[in-house]
C-alpha cells in the first residue's frame, strides 16, 4: 500500500526546491534567464516535471513571485509595531522601498506586470497587511478618505517610487524622492489630529467603520447594512 502523505511531502520538496532555483535564476539574470529548460537543468529534474507541478511557464512564475511576496511577508512581519498606527504606516512603506531596492529583479517580476484579475495568494494577504493599518489609523479617527482610497494610494505610490527608483541608475537615485513621496502620501489620507474631533458625520463614520468588525453585539447582516450605510456616510453625498 502506498504512501500519500510521504508522496505529498516528496512532491512539495520537489516544488520548493524548483522555485528556490528559479528565484536564484531571476535574481542572477533576470526574467529572460527562467526559461523551462533552463530552470529544469539547474533544478537537475526534467521540463515534463515541471509542466506537471506548474503547468506552464506563466505558472512557474507565478509561483516565483509568490516565493518572492512570502519573504517580504516573512520580513515585514518580523518588525515590532511602532504603536502609532501613522508611524507602522510610514514604517511598511520604507520596508516596501527597501525591499524592491534590493531585489529588483524579483520586484518587477512581481508588480512591473499587472495582469487585470490575477493576483498570487501572497499579495493578497500583503495588501491584506497594508488594509490593517489603514484600518488602524480610521479606528484612531486619522483617516480623512474611504479606507480602499487610501489603500490603494499608498500601495499606487510606493509601488511607483521603487520601480521609478529601479528605472534609474543606481549612482543617480536619490531617496528623497521615497521620503517625499511617502510624506505626501501619508498626508493626503491622514490627519494628525482624530478627525472625529471635526464636525460632519464622514469621519465619525469612518472610524466606527473601521471598529464594525468588532461590533458581536450585530448580526452578520446587521453588520452587512451598517457597513453600507457607514459607507456611504463616510464618502459624502452623491455627484451629479
């Protein structure tokens, strides 16, 4: 009788050591240098294995770039929180920076290639990260746009800085350019003051948003609808 777990086991084994050999490709050459015969050869396995455990090539590189997010994750997860929600905020952004900065190859392979709908399952829960401290900073009343606004913004913006920065020379690269660019980001979404102190029921509505999560008292579909009309609260009145 066979032995599914240790054939399982045996199968991922074989799957970490073709990516780690292909992210050790893309990083010494390149995207050009992942080629299916060339990673095959310097796994020391075979292109049908790896057409098997990936299915294509597009699929192999999917994987690389999930290797690449799950460091980043690794490191990013790593770092002791700075208590201030703006100050974590402003932390992860030169994490981000420094990451790309430092591997560039692995960073254009994982954001120099949108793809409409396709998204790896690492940068899913990196965005994830990013929401939460988005998130933190509405539940302190700091947040003066919709948390997705701001998401999105903050990730647009840094994402842009590295690969501007990675466009550049190396001798010519100035890291002002991620300062100012992160200060402003940061001060287009934030304000130093809780916003709840100002009047109008936006930001009010912004920050319980933030805390609805936490509401047990509700229902599921009671949280559903406060979160729509919290919504709608928080992004003002409708445009003609």
């Amino acid at each position: 009788m066979g032995d599914p777990g240790g054939e399982t086991a045996g199968r991922d084994r074989v799957r970490t050591h073709i990516v780690s050999v292909a992210a050790a490709l893309l990083t010494s050459g390149g995207r050009d240098a992942i080629s299916t015969r060339a990673v095959a050869a310097a796994a020391g396995t075979q292109a049908p294995t790896i057409y098997r455990l990936f299915g294509d090539k597009e699929g192999l590189l999917d994987a690389v770039a999930e290797f690449g997010f799950t460091s980043y994750l690794r490191d990013k997860k790593a770092r002791p929180l700075a208590g201030d929600p703006v100050e974590e905020l402003r932390a992860g952004w030169d994490l981000h920076v420094g990451f790309g900065l430092a591997n560039p190859a692995l960073f254009s392979l994982m954001y120099g290639d949108p793809q409409p709908g396709r998204r790896s399952p690492a940068s899913v829960v990196a965005f994830r990260i990013l929401g939460e401290r988005i998130r933190d900073i509405a539940a302190a009343g700091r947040l003066k746009v919709g948390e997705r606004l701001a998401a999105d913004l903050v990730h647009s913006a840094a994402t842009g800085v590295v690969l501007t920065l990675l466009a550049m020379p190396e001798d010519r690269r100035d890291m002002r350019l991620s300062e100012v660019a992160r200060d402003a980001a940061i001060a287009a979404v934030t304000t130093d003051a809780p916003a709840v102190e100002t009047p109008g029921p936006a930001a009010a509505a912004m920050a319980l948003r933030a805390t609805l999560p936490d509401a047990t008292a509700l229902t599921d579909g009671e949280r559903h609808v406060l979160g729509e009309w919290l919504d709608r609260l928080a992004t003002g009145p409708p445009t003609n």
